[in-house]
C-alpha cells in the first residue's frame, strides 16, 4: 500500500480525534440507544464490546480504513505463511503453527514448520503420559508430584499465568514457577518440595539466560544434594532451542523438548514452554488450550477487518493512544484465577509494542505501545482506581469477565459481575456537580460544606473501557483469550509499522549487569559515574553485615 495511503488514513483519523467532543461517549449512546449491539462483537466463545469508548461510526469507519491502508492483511497472511515478518531477526513468527491441526501444511524457508509441531507435540505427549503413568518415577522410586519450571519472561509468564487460571487439586501433578534469580525465590519454593518427587523443568529458549542458568544451578545442587549426583538427570528436563547448551549443562537429548527460532519468546506458551502445563494440568487440557488459540487463529485469518476481535482492539488502542493520547491501558480481570493474566500481558504487549523506530529503522512518527498494566477486580477498585476515575490522565481499561464461576458461591460471583459492570459504567456515566450538589443537600450537607467538597467528588465521565465477556474460564476459552491478545499485537505492529516480534531493548541492562557483577566482586570498574558510589556503598554495607 502507498504510503501517502497510509498517511491520508491517518490524517484522516486525526483530524476525527481533533473534533472538539471526540472524548465524549454519552452522547454517542444517547444518539443511539442500540450502540452495544453495534460495537460488540463474538469470536468463538468471546463477546468483545466497545461500545463504552468514543469511538463514533465515524471513526471505526477511519479506523478499518487506516487497518486496509497499513497492510494489517498482509502482514497477518504474510506471518501465517511462515514469512520472516521478524525482520531484523530475520526470522518467522509462526506461533499459530503450534496449534495447527495435524495435517495443516506450514512451511517457513526450507523447514516444515508443521512437522517439527506435530513431532513435538508427539514427544511432549509420550514424556506427559509415561510421568503421569508412573513408569517415569524419580530417583528413589517415588512418582512425580510436583513438576517445577525455571524460566523467566516468555519461558515463565505464560505458563505461570495458565497454571494459576486452570489449576485444581484434582489436576495429576502440582506446578511451581521459579523466575527471579533473588535467591529468596528460590528459597521460597524450595520450601514447598520434597526433590525425590520433583521433577525440574528448565525452560530456556538461548539457554544462556543469567537468571534462569542460576536457578537452574540451584536447583541442580539441590538435587544432588539430596539425591546423589547420579540422579539428578532423571529428574532434569529442558526445554530449549539451544540443543548445543542443554547437553553441556548434563541434560540427556531425550530429555530435552526443542522448538524452533520461529517461537518467539513471549508467544511460546504453545510450544515446548508448555511442557509444566500439560504436565500439570494434563495432556486434554494442553490440546484444548491449543485448541482454544486455533479457534481465535481461524477467526483472526479468515474473519473481516470490521468484524474481526483482535483488529478491532488493536484500532481501539491506536485510537486511545494516537488520538487521545492514553499513554497507559489498565487490564482488570474480574476473575482471581486470571491473576497473572495481566503480567503476561505486560511482556506480550510492551516487550512487542515498545518500539521507537520503525520496522525500517526510522523514527515512530507517533505513539507506540502504551504502559500495560493490571490487577484482578475487585481489588484493583481498592488501589489505583481512584486515578483512573479521577486522575488527570485518562487511562483506557480491559474489563475481563466470566459468566460462570466453577464453585457453588452465585452470591459472591453476583457481586464480582456486578462490580465489573459499575466499574465501567461509572467510568463512562461519572457525576457532574450539580449532580453531586443535589446528592449533599438530600443528605442534610450545607451549603459550606457542599461548595467545599463538591469538587472533589466529581467525576468527570467519558472516560472509556472495553469489555471481554467469556462463558466460562477453562482450558478452551484460556487459549482463545490469550490468542486474541497475541493477534491483537501483531495487527498493532502493521499498524504502527513496528516490528513487534524483537526485543532488542532487553539487551543493554544486560550487558552492563555482567560487568556490575564484576564490579560487585570488586574486579572491575564502574561502567559509569552514577553506579560507582552506590555499587561501593553496597559493598560497605555487606562488610559491616
Ligand atoms: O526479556 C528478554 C527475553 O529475551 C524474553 O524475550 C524472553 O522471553 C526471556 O528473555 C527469556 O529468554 P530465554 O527463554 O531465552 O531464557
């Protein structure tokens, strides 16, 4: 597409975003009492609805025209197809052929994506079944309790997020997530293991990262320790891209999981990164989290840009963002068991979308990802919800809800729901002072003490959220949820024009914590003025104790 195509598109969108009343959402409910059946939308299990955002016909119109002229087709088509939409990595981002069905031809240069899955997946299941059947035992001939992963960012995240979301007692083994190398993590989870019934999953894509190497060291010591050197490999796996690494660090070759440069970290849940889950959880469940994220894959490729989940929220941010200049998203999952949903978002989303160049390396001519951040409602309402009814920044917010709890407790579950749904109609209805002047008089305030604290309580209004209603939370509508999220941030990458598969900004920190490290042991200098004296100051204190 043209680029003067693209930049009339925009133009076109910002001059709709400059219209004085282009924050406002009442009056666009009050010119049409329909708008919720007109900016909602259903995919699989999910009703997305947009209808409490300021998005006008007019707008969406702008916004669908701005997804055609940037190429947000393409680029989907061109990452199904196994084309290096990685560009400066070079590489595909080919997460959906993890959850291809068997048969599927998927090919990325010379490789066959599909097969490499599908042989995978093979392994994953036989290991999966023989630890679940008892005929994989640990060293001292006990079976396999507890299934630890260390991993950190993609290779923890994900994984964490569902075992915590899908996870119950009747489930075949205990998992446990090990992410910071702060030994008191380690300490933390070490408590809760008994190493003869443990079983440790490495889970490393480079296999060199720092912190996971150190924990992996921990743990390895730990299990010599208590078992004898001689069994620690039966209880090690890896799962890795780095075959090379996994074997030197001891790990037989069938005991290591592979996957592909194709999986990018944060997008690797469905991979070999996994392997906790299905261990936990069971193999069902895996293949219906899988199955979950194919039904949102076959939407996003096949669905219309107009009805199509993941481009849709991905305009809704571009709107938020570019036009009203929301420089944060709040997630607000109204369901405990998404507790970790919105630090997997975190990652998924600003290790994409944090971007100041463009794929071409040029300046971002506007902004990118916002600042994702969350907690699960109703505790959120009783920490920074206050800024975002009344702060001076308007913050935009995913309110996530499940129809059907899966306890006994319909009270508790009413009072969730109907929480979530206030939250986000307060945030649009607000109260304006004569409002709030007519509240105090009713209730005996005087005229003093109403001018007083009249404007403090106040809410400004039109202050927009989008709502994601499932029918239930279980393995199925996880993957489709999660899937709906990973499309949402490709379709902002052909929107932006930002690689949205790269990280390179991980990179410096570390690079300059390995020679703190060094500084830290006393052998080497400081990298700069600024960390000489505190790093100097740490080491007096540690000598005093
Ligand atoms: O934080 C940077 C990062 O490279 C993430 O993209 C990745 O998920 C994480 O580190 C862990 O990397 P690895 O799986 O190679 O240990």
């Amino acid at each position: 597409m043209p680029s003067r195509d693209i930049d009339a598109a925009w133009a076109a969108l910002e001059a709709l975003g400059r219209r004085p009343g282009a924050t406002a959402i009442r009056p666009l409910f009050a010119a049409d009492p329909g708008r919720f059946a007109r900016f909602s939308r259903r995919a699989g299990d999910i009703l997305l609805d947009l209808s409490k955002t300021a998005i006008s016909n007019e707008a969406l119109a702008a916004l669908l025209v701005l997804a055609r002229a940037a190429g947000v087709e393409g680029f989907r088509d061109a990452m199904a197809r196994g084309e290096a939409v990685n560009a400066t990595e070079r590489r595909a981002a080919l997460h959906m052929a993890l959850r291809a069905p068997a048969g599927v031809a998927v090919r990325t240069g010379e490789e066959d994506a599909a097969a490499a899955v599908q042989g995978s997946l093979a392994t994953m299941r036989s290991f999966v079944g023989q630890v679940h059947d008892g005929t994989l035992r640990g060293a001292t001939g006990e079976r396999f309790t507890d299934v630890l992963n260390i991993g950190i960012g993609g290779s923890d995240l994900g994984p964490a997020m569902a075992a915590r979301a899908l996870w119950t007692p009747a489930a075949p083994l205990r998992p446990h997530y090990l992410a910071n190398v702060d030994a008191h993590a380690w300490e933390e989870v070490r408590a809760r293991l008994d190493p003869a019934r443990t079983l440790v999953l490495v889970a490393s894509k480079t296999f060199t990262t720092q912190e996971t190497m150190a924990n992996a060291g921990l743990a390895r010591a730990w299990l010599a320790d208590s078992l004898g050197e001689g069994s620690v490999g039966g209880h090690l796996a890896a799962l890795s891209t780095n075959l090379r690494a996994t074997a030197a660090f001891g790990i037989a070759p069938e005991r290591v999981f592979g996957f592909r440069d194709w999986v990018g970290g944060r997008f690797s849940m469905w991979s070999a990164i996994g392997l906790s889950l299905a261990l936990a959880l069971g193999w069902d469940a895996f293949a219906r989290l899988l199955a979950g994220a194919r039904t949102m894959d076959e939407h996003f490729l096949a669905a219309p840009l107009e009805d199509n989940l993941p481009v849709l929220l991905a305009l809704t941010e571009v709107w938020h963002v570019d036009m009203l200049g929301c420089p944060a998203r709040a997630v607000l999952p109204y369901d405990e068991r998404l507790a970790r949903f919105p630090a997997h978002l975190q990652q998924l989303e600003m290790e994409s979308l944090g971007k100041r160049v463009t794929a071409a390396g040029l300046p971002a001519p506007r902004a990118t990802g916002p600042v994702v951040f969350g907690e699960p409602g109703t505790n959120a309402q009783h920490s920074f919800m206050q800024l975002i009814h009344q702060g001076t920044t308007p913050v935009p917010v995913d309110f996530i809800l499940v129809a059907n709890p899966d306890h006994a407790h319909a009270d508790s579950h009413r009072k969730l729901l109907a929480n979530g749904l206030a939250q986000a109609e307060a945030l649009m209805l607000g109260k304006d002072e004569d409002a709030v002047r007519a509240e105090m008089r009713a209730a005996g305030a005087g005229e003093a003490e109403i001018a007083r604290l009249a404007p403090h309580r106040v809410f400004p209004g039109d202050r927009p959220s989008t709502t994601l209603l499932l029918p239930r939370l279980d393995a199925f509508t996880l993957g489709q949820l999660v899937a709906l999220y990973e499309h949402k941030v490709a379709s902002l990458g052909a929107l932006w024009g930002i690689n949205p598969f790269d990280q390179w900004g991980v990179e410096l920190g570390k690079t300059i914590a390995t020679r703190t490290e060094a500084l830290l042991r006393g052998e080497a200098a400081a990298v700069s003025a600024a960390t000489g004296p505190l790093a100097a100051e740490i080491l007096r204190l540690q000598r005093a104790g």
